[in-house]
C-alpha cells in the first residue's frame, strides 16, 4: 500500500524519491523505502553509502554495475528505475517487491508442492540465461538472493550491484566471508567464472529444495568448500518424488557436476530439461485448474486486496483443502496469510528523522515572499541556573539591540551588521564542522552561521573518523557565494595477514597485492573490504572486513587440497578414460589416471570394440585402486535376406555376413535393416575368447 499521498510533512529525500522508511541496513549504506511520487509508485533505494564515503573508483564501479544491471530488462530480474547521484551520494533505485525471499519461504515450514519448486527454479533459470547472453554472471546465487513474490513469480535480486550484507560470520569481529554452501569448485579455487558457476549454485539451491537439505554440510566453513571441491552431494529419498525421482536426480547431478564442462552448458538447458520433467509431473497428476476454481481464487484474491483479507483466508483454506495438488491455490493462501500478518502485526513506529540523511542531505534555506524570519535560539544542555539567567540576559540584550538596529534604519541611520553564513562541503561528506575548535553541530555539506557582530577571522576544523582532520582559516567577509570545500585523507590502518600455512598471495578488494603472507594490508576503516587469500594445493577464502570494525589481525587457516588417488585400468587393448565430460587417457592400454579421492564413475571407451562402459571406484586419498577392462570376444553376423545393414549398439558395421568381429566382452544390441526400411534387433551377450552369434531374418509376409 502506496503511503498516504495527503501526508504533507516534509520528508527528506533522495533525488526525486520522497524516503518513507529504512529496509535495512548493510555494510556499504543503507536500504530505502521510498516514493516515487509523480508515478505514485513504491521503490526501494540502495545508496552506496549514506555518507558517501567511498573513493571516487568505487562511485564509478557502483554506477557501472548498476547500469549494468538496469539493462537486465526481464521479468524474472528485478527492475532498476534509476542510477544516480544526489549531492554526493551514489543510489540505485528499483522495483519494491512485495512477497518472500526462497531461503525464509523454506524456513517458513510450509511444504510446498514440487511444481512449485520447478516453477520457481525454472522461472530463475530464464533470467540467468537472459543475463549470461548479456555476459553478467551473477556470483551469488542463493536462495535468500531469490524473491518469490505474492503471485508466484520469482525475481533474482541483487544482479551485479554492490552486495549490501555479508554471509557467515567468523570469530573475530568485522570479519565476514561469503555464503560458501553454494559457491562452484571454480569459485571456491578462485578460477575464472562464467555463467555455468551460476548453474552450479542453483543446481544446489534445486536440490535443497528436492532433498529439504543443503548438498554440501558441514559445521565448518572450510569443511564446506572442501567437499564442494572434492565429494559428491550424498543421495536423497526419491520415494517423495515418484516415477519422476530418478530423472529429477539425473538433472540435479548434471547441475552440480565438478568438471564445468560436465555441467549444463547453460541455465537455458537446464531450465528447458526442468520444463521437461514439470510438464510430465502435471501430467502424471492429470489435474490442472479449472473455470470455476480459477473464478473462485480470483474472487478471493479481489477480496483480499480489497482489504477484507480474514475473510479470503478463510476461503483460500478451504479451496487450498479440496484442491491440494494446485499450486495456484497454495499460492494465494499464502499471500493471504502473509497480508493476514502483516496486518495483526502491531505497526513499528516510523522514524521522523534520517540523522544519516540529515548529516548528507541539508535542504538549503529559503526565504519566500511575504514571511518573516524568526529569530533562532540555541540553548546548550546543561546550564547552571546561574548562567542560564546570564543567557536570558544576553538574549535579551539582543533582542533590545535589534529593535534599536530597527530604529535606527527607520530613521535613516545605518541597518546593523547581518549574520554571516558560510557553505561548507567535503569530500567525502559527513564531516563534523568545528569554529575556532567549537563544535556547530553542523556536518558537510550543510551551512555554518556566524551570529553579527562577525569576527574578522574564524578558522574551521573538519573532523570525520577514519580520515585526517583538516583546518582552514578564513578571513571574513566572504565573497558572494564563497563557500569551503576540502578533501579528507582517509587515515588507513595496517593490518597483518597470515596464513596457515605461510606463503600465500592476497587480493584486496579484487586487486593483487605485493608479495606473499604473512603481509600487511593498509585499509581503509571507512569502507568495506574483500580480502582474498590463495595458496596452490589449498582451497582459497575470501574474508569481508567490515565498515569500521578493522581486526587487529586478519589470520586465515587454509584447508589443503587432498591428493589426488589413482586408478589403475588393465586391459588389453587401447581405451579411451572419460571422467565427468573430460578425457583422462586417449588412446592408451593399461593406462592409469588421477581423480579427487571418494567415489568416481569412469567411462571407458572403445570405438572399435563397440566399447562404452561406465565403472565405480572408490579412490583413496594419495592411494591406487586397480579396474579391469572388459575381455575380448568374437561377433558373428548372419541375415536372412543378407541385402541388410548391421548395426551394433546403433553404429554402422558392415554388411553380412560378418564373421569373427572383435567385440568387447558384456550384452550388445544388434540392428538389422532392409532397404525397404523393415528392421529389428536382438540382444547378444558376448563372452572373453567366445564367438557370440547373431541372425537377422526378414519378416515375409
């Protein structure tokens, strides 16, 4: 609900956007409710920082990710209206959306219906893709970067604009790194990414949703990223999901394959497969909405927004009961009951004032035609009684003065002096404003005004934490217009890093930084840091400093990469090795081959023995485990009538008569096909050092 538009008070604002309220608070600014009020539209606004104290290249990388995203025009992303900058600060202005994001929908304890998972995994597959054809990864899907809304649709959040909080936290204080249950075993090795790591995270947020439980646990963040890189997510209940179990099962571990090039190629490929398996799920239910079940759910979904929402849940409950398989229905009795408690919730108290916006966003002040200026009274907390009578007295005085001053004007003397105001800005804003070492209460940018009689010099002092103080001395009066405008010197503290073990490199902020651990960073307290740190054979972190809460030591334990184990495959003849989508050994007889310890599927490979056999080992860390290849037998071919073409296991072989065709060892296909197109084929089992016999005869009818 728009706010009330014959609500007159002044608000503060930014850019065009009346602030109506706080979202919430992140470590590089502040998140606004706002109102755009000549479109009578809700929008939420993202500020760099409310103080805007970041440098000028974090402004601009600001501005181009937010420009970035705001050509991400597709229903399932949200929609930025606005990039921009109010007098300093840097904002992003986009869609308010009104529903649930996925991670506190699945904390919420409502089951929801497996077409509503695929939908919804569906719906954030279609906006990736449009965002991978545009080359914008994402980086962090997550559930909680997933917003259902209250009609179903799901809208990825947060799509290459400045992360606002931070994920797991760590020991020390300020010290944060990110959502690692869903990082690629590409981001987690700190390799290059493209869109196929998104695909990965969401085939983990896929099967959180199938399995009711994140893929990769642990209650250790290293322990985590461990097996994301080395162990395969462990098998779920696929009774809950019927005959589709084992298709859903197949998708998820394409999605969540180790080897990006074993992944879907894309999340189109992966939405279309999921699309797939949705339709035979709808199918197999053989219900679907009809005229008057959707003529019932829009009626309750008018009463709802009518505002008699106790009255549409009833309804919902009802028609959710005798439907219980329609997502539809859920979904409405969910927003239902999402309004009912938004509702019964007793409304927090709005805040009047924004201190931050105060201290950044001071209107200048106006004098319009036809009023009077009234005289403005500063009192200072705790006077003695003593001395508030001595400023009574002065007031007084004033007061006495002025009407003198006015007498004196009428009579044709000379007006009284006038107060002397003075703009003063800095760069960045938000500093404390002191005259001749008194504090104004004023901060930049705002306006300092010096009461007449004003002195000939005044020296003022810029105070703001995080940077060195800055002094300049004025000589008064000041021209028409002339104001003050310094640059604070961000005052950076050190901080050592170490590693465990010593020796790795350090990224800050994305940038590599000279040298190897332990090192020492200089940060800057004022704004949020990313420090990265990668030592070869170990799995790299990343380590969130947040603003104003600098460690006094940044220590990193990395886990080391267990080593590879070998497998050992004897045959004899060459072979091709397959591992997830890559070719270990090409060509070879008795190769061996490196694998991440843990249980693998190898693919062997024969062309010319009709070969393609998949083998499950279980690889010891540093260890060897030996695989025999399948032995050699003999084919022999025969039609009746023999004008046919012989395929094995769908590949083109010759025509018959065939006769002692080396084959390898296990249960082949054998196709026969006349030039009339009549076919068929028959199952042949082949034995090591035995002639297996196949006959094709032609149906004569």
């Amino acid at each position: 609900m728009l706010p009330d538009a014959t609500d007159t008070r002044a608000r503060p604002r930014i850019g065009r956007y009346a602030i109506v309220g706080r979202i919430g608070r992140g470590g590089m600014g502040m998140v606004y409710r706002g109102l755009d009020e000549d479109l009578e539209r809700e929008v939420a606004i993202k500020t760099l920082t409310a103080e805007g104290s970041l440098d000028e290249d974090s402004r601009k990388r600001f501005r181009r990710e937010g420009l970035s995203t705001a050509k991400l025009q597709h229903p399932n992303i949200v929609t930025v209206y606005e990039v921009g900058e109010d007098r300093g600060v840097a904002f992003i202005a986009m869609e308010f959306l009104q529903g649930m994001d996925l991670e506190a929908l699945m904390r919420s304890g409502e089951e929801l219906l497996l077409g509503e998972k695929l939908d919804i995994v569906i719906q954030v597959c279609r906006g990736l893709a449009y965002a991978h054809e545009r080359r914008i990864v994402h980086r962090d899907i997550k559930p909680s970067n997933i917003c259902v809304l209250d009609d179903g649709t799901a809208k990825i959040m947060d799509f290459g604009i400045v992360k606002l909080i931070g994920g797991t936290q760590l020991t020390k204080t300020g010290m944060v790194v990110g959502t690692v249950h869903y990082m690629s075993p590409e981001q987690v090795q700190g390799q290059p990414l493209d869109g196929r790591s998104d695909v990965f995270s969401l085939g983990c947020i896929l099967y959180q949703l199938l399995a009711g439980q994140r893929p990769f646990r642990a209650e250790d963040p290293t322990a985590v990223l461990y097996k994301i890189v080395h162990e395969p997510p462990p098998p779920f209940d696929l009774s809950p999901l019927a005959e589709l179990g084992p298709r859903l099962m197949a998708i998820v571990e394409r999605a969540l394959a180790k080897d990006p090039a074993a992944r879907y190629p894309g999340a189109a490929e992966l939405g279309a497969d999921l699309a797939d398996a949705l339709a035979a799920h709808r199918r197999s239910l053989g219900v679907a909405p009809g005229p008057a079940l959707i003529e019932a759910l829009t009626a309750a979904r008018r009463t709802r927004v009518e505002g008699r929402i106790e009255e549409a849940t009833a309804t919902l409950q009802k028609l959710a009961a005798d439907h219980p398989t329609v997502v539809e229905a859920r979904r409405e009795l969910r927003a239902a009951r999402q309004a009912q408690e938004r509702q019964r919730r007793t409304p927090a108290p709005q805040a009047e004032d924004y201190p931050e916006l105060e201290a950044t966003f001071q209107p200048p002040t106006r004098s319009q035609p036809g009023t009077t200026l009234q005289p403005t009274i500063v009192v200072e907390p705790a006077v003695a009684s003593g001395t508030r009578k001595v400023l009574l007295g002065g007031v007084a005085l004033a007061l006495a003065a002025a009407a003198t001053a006015a007498v004196l004007l009428l009579r044709g003397g000379r007006p009284a002096p006038a107060e002397v105001r003075i703009a003063v800005r800095s760069q960045p804003m938000g500093a404390a404003v002191l005259v001749d070492g008194r504090d104004t209460g004023v901060t930049t940018n705002g306006e300092i005004v010096l009461p007449a009689p004003a002195p000939a010099e005044v020296t003022l002092t810029f105070r703001k934490p995080g940077h060195r103080e800055e002094t300049r001395t004025l000589r008064l009066p000041l021209s028409a217009g002339e104001g003050v405008s310094v640059a604070l010197q961000v005052e950076h503290s050190t901080v050592p890093v170490v590693s465990e073990p010593a020796g790795a490199t350090v990224t800050l902020d994305g940038q590599r930084v000279a040298g190897v651990t332990p090192l020492e960073l200089a940060l800057d307290p004022a704004r949020e840091h990313l420090v990265g740190v990668a030592l070869d054979g170990h799995a790299a972190q990343e380590v969130r400093v947040a603003v104003g809460t600098l460690p006094s030591e940044l220590r990193v334990r990395l886990a080391p990469l267990a080593p590879p184990g070998a497998v050992a495959i004897t045959s004899s003849y060459p072979l091709d090795v397959q591992w997830r989508g890559r070719t270990l050994a090409h060509d070879a007889t008795s190769p061996r081959v490196q694998v991440p310890e843990g249980r693998q599927v190898l693919t062997l490979v024969s062309a010319t023995l009709f070969l393609r056999e998949e083998v499950t080992v279980s690889v010891p860390s540093g260890g060897e485990v030996a695989v025999a290849a399948p032995g050699v037998g003999r084919l022999s071919v025969r039609a009746i009538p023999d004008s046919c073409r012989v395929f094995v296991d769908g590949t083109f072989v010759d025509y018959p008569p065939i006769l002692d065709h080396p084959i390898a060892a296990g249960t082949h296909t054998v196709g026969f096909r006349w030039p009339d197109g009549e076919a068929s084929e028959q199952a042949v089992e082949v034995a090591p050092g035995v002639t297996a016999f196949a006959t094709g005869r032609k149906d004569r009818r």
